[in-house]
C-alpha cells in the first residue's frame, strides 16, 4: 500500500513541479516587463486607470515598446541612431561590458542571425569524454602557428547555465557534426542530459 502511494506521489510530483515552474517563470515574465513603464502609469494623474488594469496596460504597451523599437531597428534611419547610440554607451567605462555582454547574450539566443552558427560533440575536458559545443567562427591554423587546416571557436556550455562557459579553438576534424539545432541541444544541457540524443543526431561527417 505505501509502494503505490510512493508512486502515484511521485507521479503527481512529475506533474506538478513542471507545472509550477512554468508558472513561476510566467509570471515572473509578466513581472519583469510590465515593470517597465508600471512608475510611469503610478506617477500619472491625468487617465483615471483602475489599480488591478494598471500592470497588464503596461505589460501590453511594454512588448508593442519592444515591437515597435524592432521596427524602427529594422530600416535604414533606425539602424544609424543605434549605432549612435551604441557608440555613446561605449564611452562608458563599466555600462560598456555590461551593456555588450547582455547584447552578445540575447543576440546569441534570440537574434535573428545567432553568433552560433551549429552545434557540435568534442573531446572535453579529456579525451574519451565528450560534451556539446557551440560553433561561432571558423579560422585558419595559421593564425595559431600551425599548418593552414581549418579551426573552429566553439564555445562549451556549463550546465544547468548554458550563457556561461569556455572557448576553445579546435581543428574542424575533432568535431563531430550535429544534426541538432542550437535549441534542441540547450534542452539537452538545461535537462542535465535527460532529454536524450536523437540516434540521428549524431555523426554527419562527409
């Protein structure tokens, strides 16, 4: 009797955790963006706006915000005043890393042209042992002091935090190809490796 209410516990607990969690984030989510322009709605007299409409009006004109800042990116004119703007943050000293390693963050998951550029298996950290790695250029061993065969920077993912890692150049012919999209690989690494490896994922050497 206590074995089956140990398993149906377990069960609903499979459930029931995801389920939270992805709450949690949600509303976390909904926080963090009507918190934008919540001091703004707070601070203004002149719309009477009912308390408990005040946070979601401002979750709605927050992502039209984000929207509308993507169009105005997209075209020509737009594409210069962020580059003005950029080129001022530079000339802040500590605003200037933070500001371009949240950028590089976000552009790298969300961007529409990702600095990653495929998903690979290496040997790390040892021989024998292998783990996912991000691909974001290619270069020439030349420029390492060896022969001219091709390298690649690839980026190793920590887990459960895949924003954070190493980078190491590595001979393109060490890698193994990966049929996984970058997304389909940062389940793998944020499941701790529960999510398994497609048999087809593995080995696309030519």
């Amino acid at each position: 009797m206590m074995a089956k209410l140990k398993r149906q516990f377990f069960a609903g607990l499979v459930i029931f955790i995801p389920l939270c969690l992805s709450i949690y984030f949600i509303r976390f989510f909904f926080l963090l963006i009507s918190q934008t322009l919540l001091p703004l709605f707070e601070s203004q007299n002149w719309i009477d706006i009912p308390p408990a409409y005040v946070r979601p009006i401002s979750f709605v004109l927050t992502l039209l915000l984000i929207w509308f800042l993507g169009v105005v990116a997209s075209n020509f004119f737009g594409k210069r005043l962020v580059s003005w703007f950029e080129q001022g943050i530079h000339k802040i000293p500590f605003f200037r890393g933070l500001y371009e390693a949240t950028q590089k963050i976000t552009e790298a998951f969300f961007g529409a042209n990702s600095i990653y550029k495929a998903a690979v298996l290496v040997q790390y950290p040892r021989q024998g042992c292998y783990t996912f790695g991000f691909v974001t250029s290619h270069i020439s061993g030349k420029v390492l002091g060896h022969t001219d065969i091709p390298y690649l920077c690839v980026f190793i993912p920590t887990v459960p935090n895949p924003t954070s890692g190493v980078l190491l150049y590595i001979p393109e012919s060490e890698t193994i190809p990966l049929t996984l999209g970058i997304e389909e690989v940062a389940k793998i690494l944020v499941s701790h490796g529960y999510v398994p490896i497609p048999e087809s994922a593995v080995l696309r050497k030519e």
